[in-house]
C-alpha cells in the first residue's frame, strides 16, 4: 500500500484545495457581534512609534513584528476579551498524522495539562500573516490549519481563524466541515472599529472555555 505524501500548509493556494481536500463547505456570514473596549494608554503610545517605522509598508517582518503582534497583545492583555487564561504561541507547529502539518504566525490555546512547551487544547484562534498581502493564500495556509486544530479538538467546538498583514483583518471559523467568513475586512486606520470585532471575535473563541478546562 503506498503512503500519501506529507502536505504542508503552505502546499496550498487557494481555500477551494482545502476545502477538495477535507470535503468542506464554505458560506459567508456576519457572526461576529461587537463588543465595545477601550485601548490602553501604552499602546496608544507604542502605536505612534509602530506608524513611525520608515520601511513598515514594504516589510512584512515589520508589519507582523510592530502591527499584528502589538495588537493582539493588547487585545489578550488589557481588552478584556479572553477567558479561562489560555496561552499565547508564536510560530508554533501543527501536525495532523503524517498527512498533514505546518508552522502558523500565532495561536492561542487553553492551557495544557502537560505543561508549558505543550500546546494545548481545545486550540482556540489560528492567527496568519498574509505574506505580500496576499489574502488569498493566506487564507488557504489558514484553513489548512483550521483543520488541523479541529481534528486535534476532536470536532468538539469551532476553531476560528485570522489572516491579516497588519493593515486589514478578516476573520473566520471552522466547525462541523462548515467553514464561515466573515464578510467585511476591517481597517486599523479604524482601529475603535478593528478592536470592537477583535473582542466581540475572541469572546466567541474562548466562550465557556473555563467550563471546557474543569471538565478535564
């Protein structure tokens, strides 16, 4: 019996392979509710030299390093929209099997049993960073990990997803081989409009997860 070649995230281009691949459907849909914060006053600051980076619009280093992770650590530190105490990856691995694997930007997932070095579960939010601002692509990276963490979830909740590069964000979530997206791109030169969505989206990811962790 000949083994199946290892695929790796990045194997994919666009989210219709994804979707031919692991039989999912796909549909479009406004899902996530508003949920009002207010910004810390460091990053208010920060933000100002983040703006400042001379090489920021040519640079996807810069714009993950000074853009995307700044936001999201505010979001997980200050905005008030996580629960349960889940941690926070950078570049961690995902592997399905032998199938099916790859690194993603950053991840959030409960806290482990085993401890730290071990990702956790259920896996939360998949975070990518559209190199070249290529949505496309990123997407297609993002619902191969999707799937990947709904399979290591055991299907038991929705996994949800960001492919962002910096300046613009959208949003989606993986459940029951329904794959949903969120219909509207969001703009940090909005950013009230971007951290509103941020939170109303996070509460969505992490929503009874405390209840999930007693139950282990």
């Amino acid at each position: 019996m000949t083994s199946r070649t290892p695929i790796i995230f990045t194997d994919y281009q666009t989210c219709q392979q994804v979707q031919t691949a692991y039989q999912l459907q796909y549909q479009e849909d406004n899902f996530i509710p508003e949920r009002w914060t207010d910004t810390s006053i460091v990053f208010d600051l920060d933000f100002q030299f983040y703006e400042s980076c001379t090489n920021i619009e040519q640079s996807d280093v810069a714009k993950r390093e000074l853009i995307t992770l700044p936001i999201l650590k505010e979001l997980y530190q200050n905005c008030g929209g996580v629960k349960g105490s889940p941690e926070f990856w950078i570049a961690p691995h995902l592997k399905l099997d032998d199938q099916l694997s790859g690194t993603v930007d950053y991840l959030f997932a409960a806290q482990s049993e085993l401890g730290r070095g071990t990702i956790g579960l259920p896996i939360l939010v998949i975070v990518i960073h559209a190199q070249q601002n290529n949505f496309e692509v990123g997407w297609a990276h993002c619902l191969a990990a999707l799937v990947v963490s709904d399979f290591l979830n055991q299907q038991l909740r929705p996994v949800y997803g960001i492919v962002t590069n910096g300046q613009l964000w959208e949003f989606g979530r993986l459940h029951n081989r329904l794959f949903t997206k969120h219909p509207v791109s969001y703009d940090i030169t909005d950013l009230n409009k971007l951290f509103f969505m941020l939170n109303g989206f996070f509460d969505l990811a992490t929503q009874d997860l405390s209840t999930v962790i007693a139950s282990k």
